[in-house]
C-alpha cells in the first residue's frame, strides 16, 4: 500500500482498508491496534470476512489492548516523573486528577465497577490513568481498564455483525457504527452520571 492510501486511511474512517492490507488474523489484530478504514468495526468484518471467529477476535482485541498497555504505561510513568520535576507537567497531572476527582473516582467510587466504566465509556488509556490515580499498580490497574474496554468491544462486534447482517452492506454499517462509537460513550457517562476528561 502506498504512504497516501495509509495516511488518507488514518485521517478519514470512512475510507477503505487500504489495498494490499494482510487478511486473516494478523490484519484485524493490525486494525484494532491501528485504526484505519473504521478501526473496530472494520476489524470486526474483515475478520468475519476472513474466516476469524468472534471468539477469536476476542482474543485478537484483547492482545491488542495488553499492547496498548506495554507502550503506553512507560509515557504514564515518563509524565509522573516530568511531574515531579517541571511544574507545567505538575500541574497537568493535578488538573488531570482533579477532573478524574469529577467523574466519581474518588472515595467509594473507587471500586473496580467505576474504573471499569470509565474505561467502558471512555478509552482504556483514561481507564488507566484512572486506576492509577486510584492508587492500582500494573497489571490490576490495566487488568480493570481492559475488562471494561472488553465489554465496550464485544458490545461494537456483536451490534456490527448484526447491523450487517441486517442491512448488507458493509459501508453503511462501519458508517453507523462510527456514529454509534462517537455518541455510545457520552450517553453512557450521562447514564452512570460520569463526566469524562475534557
């Protein structure tokens, strides 16, 4: 694939996997690590496409997000040592927990059902940053952050295989799905009476 197809792929989600994409396995774990042409739900039907399983993609998103985590838990600890030697990150991290102190994690909402929702309705990364603010180490920290993008996942693979099923076509579905992604997470902080980060 040429640097223009996967440049146009990453800054517009509506756009096709770009050609030459691997199949199978290996291109849907790709796709949930890097979100091109719809991320998720495009994961979600090339895998089917592909002969993956659900089961399998399970498996496929759930490597993906202890990825996420080998690469994105040594910036966490790289920015709470800037925090503590330059002010400007010291007062990033107090305004970060200060907006985590807003969506309820503090006291007894600190429990795993809470940081599991934030990470549900939000994104793993926030999910974690919220577990460690709620003092949990590693791997309970991410273990939580993870269980709730999980359920977030298998909600987004079973509605995408059912919606496409239903209307046939695959370019409205990963376009609807989108919409739902971009909208999903809000209306369930409104739920759970959660406000995110800005």
């Amino acid at each position: 694939m040429s640097a223009d197809e996967f440049q146009r792929a990453l800054l517009d989600p509506t756009s096709p996997i770009p050609r030459g994409w691997p199949a199978g396995a290996w291109g849907v774990l790709l796709l949930f690590l890097v979100p091109v042409g719809g991320g998720i739900p495009a994961g979600v039907l090339l895998g089917r496409d592909g002969g993956v399983s659900p089961l399998a993609m399970l498996v496929l998103y759930f490597v993906s997000d202890w990825i996420l985590a080998v690469v994105f838990e040594p910036m966490l600890l790289g920015l709470r040592w800037l925090g503590r030697r330059i002010a400007f990150f010291a007062r990033l991290a107090h305004g970060f927990r200060t907006l985590i102190a807003r969506t309820g994690m503090q006291e007894g909402n600190r429990g795993p059902l809470g940081l599991i929702l934030v990470s549900f309705s939000i994104d793993p990364m926030t999910g974690r940053a919220a577990t460690a603010a709620a003092g949990h180490g590693f791997f309970p920290g991410w273990m939580l952050a993870i269980t709730g993008d999980m359920f977030y996942f298998a909600m987004l693979m079973v509605s995408t295989l059912w919606l496409d099923h239903t209307l046939g076509n695959e370019r409205w579905t990963i376009g609807i799905m989108l919409l739902i992604t971009l909208f999903l997470p809000s209306l369930v902080r409104r739920w759970t009476g959660t406000r995110a980060p800005g």
